[in-house]
C-alpha cells in the first residue's frame, strides 16, 4: 500500500501514530531486531496491524496480561523470531486496601499512579475490587511504582509483585443493539446509545465528559467508526461494533454494545 494513500484511511489525528509505527517497521527491517511499543489502546492496536498487515517479513503480537485486556504492548519481530510472554516486559502488581472504610475507584488508582508523573502509556490493564487493587505496568517502571504509590485516597497501600498468571479477568458483559443514528458524529451518536437529547450529548462533550478511544473528545461533530470505544461519565462505557451502511431514508444503521 502506497504510504499516500495508508494515511487517507485514518483519521488526521491518527498521523502521528502512523508514522511512529512506519518509523518501528524500518527500524526493524534495518537492524533485525524487534521492536517493543508502550501499551497501546485497542484503536492503535487495530492501526498497527492494518499497517503490517499480512506481511511474511515480520510477525506482529499484542500481549496485555489477560486474554480481555483491552490496553496491550506489542512487539515487531522479524518472521524468524520467536516471541514469548516474557518478552512483553510487563509486571503485575498488587496491593490491599480496607474497602470497610474507604471506597476506591479505577479513577481514584488511575489519578494516583498519573499524579506520580508517569505516563498512561506505561499503564496497562488497572482492576479495582473487593479490597485489592491490581495494575500492569511496563517492567522498567515496577519498582518505582512500588516505592512511590504508597498512598491513594487516603488509603495506605503497599504494591507488590505477582505472577502475571495471577491476573483477574475481567467478567464483563456487555449488552449489543442494532440502532438507527441521523449521522456518525459523536453527538448523534451518543444520543441513541444514552438516550439523551442531542443539546445534552453536545453539551457532555463540550464539558470534556466524553472519551473516544480514552481521549478525551470536546467536538461534537468528531465522526466516529467501527471499533471505536466510547465512555460517558457517569453513564458506563459502549462501543460500536459495526457499521452497517446507509438505510432507504439515508440513516445509518450500526451495531453498538454498551457494558451492563
């Protein structure tokens, strides 16, 4: 695929990504040796493998830790190597927290480990429940997470190591539905999938309430497509799963899901 016409499928603001993954490719076909990424969101997952494609230079995985884990590193590899887990470099950790007198929130981690000045690229999957917190980091910041997140709302937690195998999937059900929406921007849609007036959905997002692909949105007329992730806050998560084109009266149909 010319590189002209690669980019004209994504969105402009998708460019910088594009030419960093264009930049690994080379990398790895100059020097034979793999290339290991931050943790990505499922969008730039998709973007990474659409631009890899199928290509029998190299071989391309994602790992996260669990088998639903939505934010994962990946390496390129050249077709000969061989990839194991290990070679993903990321860490479990785990801490306890008295869930009788504090309640704590992914939020409330999240705000925490980002108030140490790290970068949410080096976060993985953040699972908050029952009194134990579980984070997966990128290894080469393990430690200094263990020593500075020592607090998180008042709470007095202490992280340790555990085997990447004790990670807790998550049981999450999401509910899917074939909708009619006027057109694919952001407000239009948000108003099918949360049953509020398009005022109110321009208005959340205006506000700064509305993630896409957990960047925060403030254009209303941002269009949307398949695979992306939205989240609304204080109304749950949802996603749109397919497309289904144009109807008769020039609507379009897609498929969404939203968490339960």
């Amino acid at each position: 695929m010319i590189v002209v016409d690669l980019y004209q499928h994504f969105r402009k603001e998708e460019h910088p990504f594009i030419d960093q993954v264009l930049s690994w490719r080379e990398q790895v076909e100059r020097s034979f040796q793999s290339k290991l990424s931050d943790f990505l969101n499922p969008r730039e997952q998709k973007i990474f493998s659409t631009i890899i494609g199928k290509s029998t230079d190299y071989q391309l995985g994602f790992f996260g830790g669990a088998k639903n884990a939505e934010r994962k590193r990946a390496i390129l590899a050249p077709y000969y190597e061989e990839i194991s887990d290990e070679d993903y470099e990321i860490t479990l950790l785990e801490a306890k927290y008295p869930s009788k007198f504090i309640t704590l929130e992914h939020r409330d981690v999240l705000g925490a480990f980002l108030s140490l000045g790290i970068k949410r690229k080096k976060l993985g999957e953040l699972i908050v429940r029952d009194g134990f917190i579980q984070i997966v980091v990128a290894s080469d910041i393990d430690m200094y997470i263990k020593v500075n997140l020592t607090e998180i709302k008042r709470a007095s937690v202490t992280f340790e190591e555990r085997p990447i195998t004790n990670i807790v999937e998550k049981n999450e059900e999401w509910d899917a539905h074939l909708v009619t929406v006027s057109s694919l921007r952001l407000d239009a849609v948000l108003k099918e999938i949360y049953h509020i007036s398009r005022q109110n959905a321009s208005a959340y997002i205006e506000k700064g309430w509305v993630k896409v692909n957990f960047e925060t949105i403030q254009n209303p007329s941002f269009v949307l497509e398949q695979d992306d992730l939205l989240s609304l806050r204080g109304k749950g998560r949802s996603k749109i799963t397919d497309i289904h084109g144009l109807s008769k009266k020039e609507k379009w149909k897609i498929t969404i899901e939203k968490l339960k």
